[in-house]
C-alpha cells in the first residue's frame, strides 16, 4: 500500500482530485471533529446497504490502526489533516515547513504572487494556492516514495499466489529493531537505513527467483524498510509459501542470510550515549 499525508488549507479537496486520478483501489481517511461518536456508542456501528456498500464508525482505532489494517487490502490510503513517520507527506500551506510534520515531505506547491487587475502582485487566496497543487508532478514523487508494507500484507499476496494450491505450509520471518544486546547495554533508540536502491531491488528480485526455482518453493516474498525505525519496530520481512515446511523453513532462513550479506543496505545505530555506522563499530 502507498500512503500519502496532505497537512494544510485544502487537504480534503486536494485529496478528492488525486482520488480520482490513482489507478487501483484507494481509500480516504479524514480528521475529523472530536467527540463525532458518542461515549455510550458500542464500540463500532456499521450500515451495511444489499449491494455491498457500507459505512462504518468507532472509536477504537487511531491511525496507526487502519495503516495496518488498510495496508493488505487497498492500493492507495489518502489522509487528509494528519501526518506518521512512515508516511510521505504533501504540505499544502506556505507557513509550514518539513519539521512541523513526522513525514518525509515529498512535494509542496508553489507559493508565492499573481498578478491582480493593477500592477501590483497579490497574495494568493487558499484556492488560489490549492490549483497550484500539480497532480502529475505528485504523482511522479509518489511513485518513488517508499511503500507502507506489513507482513499480513505480504502473507495475503503469498496466499493468492497461483501455486497457492500446492502449499502446505507458509513460513515467516520478521527482523525488529532490538533495544538491547545485554541487560547492561546502552539503549537504541532507532537505526536508520540507507541502501542502493536500484542495486537493492534487483538483488532482492534475485534472491525471490534463486530461491523459487527449488522444488517445493512456490513462492518468495521480502521488503526491507529503509530511513527512521524505533526500537521494537519491524525492519524486514520474508515470506515463503512452501509446499512442506521443511523447505519452507530452509528457504526464510536461508533468504534472510543472503539479504544481509548480499543486499547494499546500511545501517546506522543510535543508542542513548552515541551514534556509530555499523561498519564503524566493527573496526
């Protein structure tokens, strides 16, 4: 799934027009009001019409929440009024600058003068500002920013796999951000990831087809996040669908001991007391 934020005047309405641009399922989440659900309200409250339409409110998700839960089923997530680490993020008003939002800014529209009926330029109006708000050019960024993937995401695409009816088992394996190597150790706080992502790519993919042309191997699956993660944080994750679990097992292990050994991703550590490139510690 690709997320995308929009902070700013005429969030919702930019939105909207991107909605209608996107090839493949999308999904809108608004911020909205507080207290739109009263405190005496089940938990959730859905109307489900007979053609399949339904609405749906509670009180029981942040946004956090419908990232994963969105994530294996629609394409795109479009979030107007709110803002995530993970998520790129559009800034819509001039007064507002990359370290008011937790989101990589990946696109801001022009702001600046038009000209009026004198000779004297005017300051934009918010509408004005809103049609600057360049569709194609976002899109464009759009499609180079990193995708929100989950491993219910990546077991569900495992699952529909055209082989799907010859497996027998499915196997997973998910790297996490560790706090601690020993009880004494400096905390880490976050790791930070940077790789060569073209280079990247094309390992990744080869790895998947090495490790599908065994027999019993029907199909392999991984995503390595990259920038900012959080202790306790998922970083990587691998997925086999095998048709036994023996050669489901062998296949995540040995896939995830070729991904670190084989794949340019680097690696920064940030503890309580000090930072260090990976590399760096060793030497």
């Amino acid at each position: 799934m690709q997320p995308v934020s929009f902070v700013g005047t005429g969030a919702s309405d930019t939105v909207d027009r991107l909605a209608t641009d996107l090839e493949g399922s999308v999904a809108i989440l608004e911020r909205g009001p507080v207290d739109t659900v009263r405190p005496s309200d089940p938990v959730a409250r859905y109307t489900l019409n007979p053609d399949g339409q339904w609405l749906g409110g509670g009180r029981d998700r942040d946004l956090d929440d419908f990232l994963e839960t969105l994530a294996p089923e629609v394409d795109y997530l479009l979030i107007a009024g709110d803002s995530r680490l993970r998520v790129p993020t559009v800034l819509l008003d001039e007064n507002q600058s990359a370290h008011d939002v937790p989101g990589d800014v990946i696109y801001t529209p022009e702001f600046g003068t038009e000209s009026g009926s004198g000779s004297e330029p005017t300051t934009q109006s918010p509408s004005n500002q809103r049609s600057q708000v360049d569709l194609e050019t976002l899109m464009d960024r759009l499609e180079e920013a990193e995708p929100y993937v989950t491993l219910p995401e990546l077991v569900e695409r495992a699952k529909r796999s055209p082989q799907a009816e010859l497996s027998g088992a499915l196997a997973t394996f998910t790297g996490r951000v560790r706090a601690r190597d020993e009880p004494g150790d400096d905390r880490t706080t976050h790791l930070a990831f940077e790789k060569y992502e073209t280079v990247a790519a094309q390992r990744l993919s080869a790895i998947e087809t090495e490790l599908e042309e065994r027999d019993g191997v029907l199909e392999v699956l991984t995503h390595h996040r990259t920038g900012v993660i959080a202790d306790g944080e998922d970083i990587v994750y691998v997925v086999v669908l095998g048709g036994h679990r023996t050669e489901a097992f062998r296949a995540v292990e040995d896939g995830i001991n070729r991904l670190k050994d084989e794949v340019p991703i680097f690696k920064k550590e940030t503890t309580t007391e000090k930072e260090f490139w990976l590399h760096e510690r060793s030497q």
